[in-house]
C-alpha cells in the first residue's frame, strides 16, 4: 500500500493511492482510455457546455454510484475525483464497458480541482461515505473542513444540492456543526427517516455495504446552496 503526501501540511492527501495490481485490461484502460476523459485540473468545466448539467462526485471509491448515475442521466456530465488508481481503473472499465459518454475523471485530489472552478458553477455534488478518521488525532484529515465547505458552497449553483453521507455518527455531528456554522445551506428533514433511508435510485457502494455488514447506520444528507 503507498500513500499520497501532496506538499502542503494543510492539504496532505491521506489514504491509499493503489490496492492490488491492475489486470491488464484495467492497465491499458488507465493509458490510453484515462487520457481522453481527465479534465485538466486548471479548467476542470473545459469542453463540458454541451452538457445540460455539471456535476462533481468526491472520491467515488469503486465507482458504483458515479457510473449509475451517469448511466440513469445521460444529459449530465458527472466529474469524478478520485486518487485510488483502482477505484479509477474500475470507472474506466464501467464506462468502456457500458459505452458512457458523461462522466470525466480527476485521477488525484480533488483540492487540486476546486480553486479553479467558478463561483456558482455546478449543478450539484455529490460527497458519499468520505473517508471517516474516527480517532480523535485524526480528525483534522477529514475533508469536509469549514474551508472546505466554504468552497463547495462557493463553486455550487444557488438552489443546487450537496449530497453527504457518512455511517459515522462522530462524522455527521462534525459535518451538520460545520454546515450549520457556515450558515448558506438549506437542510430541514421532516422527520429521522429522511436521513435513515438512501437517496432515490441508491445503486449501494462497497463501501456503504460494509459498514452495514459491520452494524454502522448510514445517514444519508441532502443540503441545498441557498
Ligand atoms: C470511504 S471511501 C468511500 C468511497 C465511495 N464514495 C463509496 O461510497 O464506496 C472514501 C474515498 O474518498 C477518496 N478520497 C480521499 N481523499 C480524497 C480527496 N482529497 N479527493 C478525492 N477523493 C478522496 C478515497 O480515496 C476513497 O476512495
């Protein structure tokens, strides 16, 4: 397992970049497929007006919900943003497979994207089961800082929802403290259920059926950019 280490202590990467080897299908999707799909990180909405909506998903993992719904809405592009080399080769692969059109990649961190999106750019985000740093040292690694949140208020459009699940609950007080902090999000659930049950369409993630398998709750969140 190897780890990311970008230069600034602040936005260090943490996590692995790569799993098990490639199978040779997965290899020569990342060298010839992967070119023709990366944005380029300086202008990440490059080429994509022709798309009724933009949207981001942030670290998509294995790809399961990033290739379902772009599958479901093929009108909207979905950028994914992912620095695990396996997670990326299995979006090539789906999307090869499959023969989708809307969805473009960001193999890395996707801090390196949002700096050079435009206010009030996207359509929505999407940011599922990020990864959780339960012990209290590690907390500062989560993503979903105030800075952090601040930004993707920033590049989304107003009106535009900002989809968040976690299955720890230490997670979600942090996320709701921030979001509510913040102070530009819209989130008023009707009652427990509407965070107990998945979003409409929920294809399931690897990821989200593990922490089930392992007797964590996942909550599932939609604030609206108000
Ligand atoms: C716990 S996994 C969840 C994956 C997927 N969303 C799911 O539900 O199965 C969190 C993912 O976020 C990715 N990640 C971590 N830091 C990231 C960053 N700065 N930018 C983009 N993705 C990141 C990790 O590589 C990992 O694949």
């Amino acid at each position: 397992m190897s780890t990311h280490n970008t230069s600034t202590p602040a936005n260090r990467l943490y996590g692995r970049a790569k799993g098990k080897p490639l199978s040779a299908y997965q290899a020569g999707l990342i060298e010839t497929f992967l070119p023709k799909i990366a944005i380029d990180p300086e202008a990440p909405l490059q080429g994509l007006d022709g798309f009724a909506a933009r949207w981001l998903e942030i670290g998509f993992g294995g790809a399961e919900h990033l290739l379902h719904r772009a599958r479901e809405t093929p009108e909207r592009v979905i950028i994914g943003a992912e620095p695990f080399l396996n997670g990326v080769a299995k979006c090539c692969a789906g999307m090869d497979r499959g023969k989708l059109e809307n969805i473009r990649l960001h193999h890395g961190d996707v801090r390196d994207v949002l700096p050079n999106l435009a206010d009030e750019s996207l359509d929505g985000i999407y940011i599922l089961f990020p990864d959780p740093w339960p012990k209290s040292r590690h907390n500062k690694r989560r993503i979903l800082s105030s800075d952090f949140i601040a930004e993707l208020h920033r590049i989304l459009k107003p009106g535009a929802p900002l989809y968040f699940a976690s299955d720890i609950i230490d997670y979600v007080d942090w996320t709701l403290t921030r979001i509510d902090a913040h102070g530009g999000f819209g989130f008023a659930p009707k009652n427990k259920a509407d965070f107990l049950s998945p979003y409409e369409g929920w294809p399931g993630t690897r990821y989200q059926k593990k922490a089930i398998r392992e007797g964590r709750v996942p909550h599932y969140f939609i604030f609206t950019r108000q």
